[in-house]
C-alpha cells in the first residue's frame, strides 16, 4: 500500500502538477478564441525564399488552439528546392484531406502562436533531404481521409514524427509536448528507428518509453511526456517541454 501511495504521488508531482500549472498559465494568458479570429499570416521567421538560393528543409512547430496549447503543439514540414521560388510547407490537420500541402504560409503563426524552428538544414544537406521527405509524405500511412485522430493519434504531430524516423539525417526528435508523436504510425508496439539510435515502446500512444540519442530517456503517459536530454543536457517536463543547458 505505501508503494502504491508512493506511485500516486510520484505521478501526481511529475505528470499531473506541470500539466495543471501548464494549463492555468495558459487559461490566464491572452489566445484566439477560435480559428476564425486567430492569426495564420506568416511570422517572418524564415528568410524570404527568393532572398536565399539554396536549398532548406525546415520542421517547425508552435502551440495549438484552444486549452490544448497549454500540453500540446503543432508541427510541420517546410522544404525549399535550390534555386526555387517559394517555401512548400506539409502538415497534417483535422478535416478534409488530412495531408494539407500549402495550406499556410511556411512560417504561418498556428492559432495566433509563434512558430520555431525544431529543425533546419540549407545547402547540400539540405538538397539531399529533400527526395527522401518527398518519399516519407508520400508513404505515410494515414493520409486518406478519415486518417486524423486527436489523441492518441494518428494526428498532426504523428504525421511529422514519421517523417523524421523515416529520414534519420533529421536528427532531432520533436519536442516532447508534441503530443500524438509517440503513436505508432507503423503498427508495431516495440520498434527502433531507421538508423538503430532509439527504442520506442508505445501502448497505441496511450503511454510509452522512448531511449535513445535523440529521445533520451522519456516516458510518456497520456501525451505528457517527463524525461530527460542526456545530448542537451536537460530536462523534460510535462506540458512546459525541454528545459536544457545545451543548444541542440
């Protein structure tokens, strides 16, 4: 019985405390009431495409809409040829097909939120990424329509997720409040990545053990995911996301 107690209050002070704190900062703060009144337009993050000839890859994220930003953000891919005109951006959404292309400005706000950059790669790196993002849009396995489920996924943040484990060269894992990136959009419950760095253990999404260069160690429990950065020195807190001494 004491262990039990033990547990619960270690659940309590690791997941449940953050995610509550998370979400009454949040309630306090100033966000778009609804996708009507939020601002998509871009944040002028990335250069302006015709200012930079050579080829970039880009994975941003920002947090979503409504009580969900307090625990959660939205990622997408941006890609740009060498020498090409305009920015392309991926992601994947809730309604209509799932698999939007260029449905927003490539640095668009998302639900009035400023993006970051999670990922960035220019010149060479960059032109010999781009085929094999290409090539994992095009194989994801949950583009038809219908193919969106908010929690545990497959959503948004899944959708990115498998882009990246199919292109290892991105090597970053997103953050961990990007909630739906655990779920396992291959079928298997127990999987290592592509390039063999990190072990994934998932309950269809509903909780999960991630080890590894990228994931560090992370445990996920209902999209909250605590952990720590051992690459970046740092730690993970539920709903705050990566707080670390090193740059990535």
């Amino acid at each position: 019985m004491r262990k039990l107690k033990l547990l619960a209050l270690g659940l309590f002070l690791v997941f449940i405390l953050p995610a509550a704190a998370s979400a009454a900062i949040w309630y306090l703060g100033d966000h778009a009431t609804s996708w009507r009144t939020a601002d998509w337009s871009s944040s002028a993050l990335l250069p302006a495409a015709a200012t930079v000839p050579e080829a970039r890859v880009y994975v941003l994220s920002a947090r979503t809409g409504g009580l969900k930003g307090a625990v959660s953000e939205h990622s997408w891919i941006v890609v740009k040829e060498a020498d090409g005109a305009a920015y392309e951006r991926w992601d994947k959404v809730g309604w209509g097909m799932p698999v939007r292309h260029n449905g927003y400005p490539a640095d668009g706000r998302w639900y009035s939120n400023e993006p970051r950059v999670v990922f960035a790669a220019t010149g060479e790196r960059a032109a010999a990424l781009i085929p094999k993002v290409r090539a994992a849009i095009e194989t994801y396995p949950f583009a038809m329509r219908g193919g969106y489920h908010i929690f545990p996924g497959p959503n948004s943040n899944s959708f990115v997720a498998h882009v990246m484990r199919q292109v290892p060269e991105i090597d970053v894992a997103l953050p961990p409040v990007s909630v739906g990136r655990d779920y396992p959009t291959g079928g298997r419950l127990a999987y290592l990545d592509p390039d063999g760095r990190d072990l994934h253990l998932s309950l269809f999404g509903y909780a999960g053990l991630s080890a590894g260069w990228k994931s560090g160690l992370e445990i996920n429990i209902l999209g909250l995911v605590a952990g720590l950065d051992f690459r970046r020195l740092g730690v993970k807190v539920p709903a705050f996301g990566t707080f670390a001494l090193l740059e990535s």
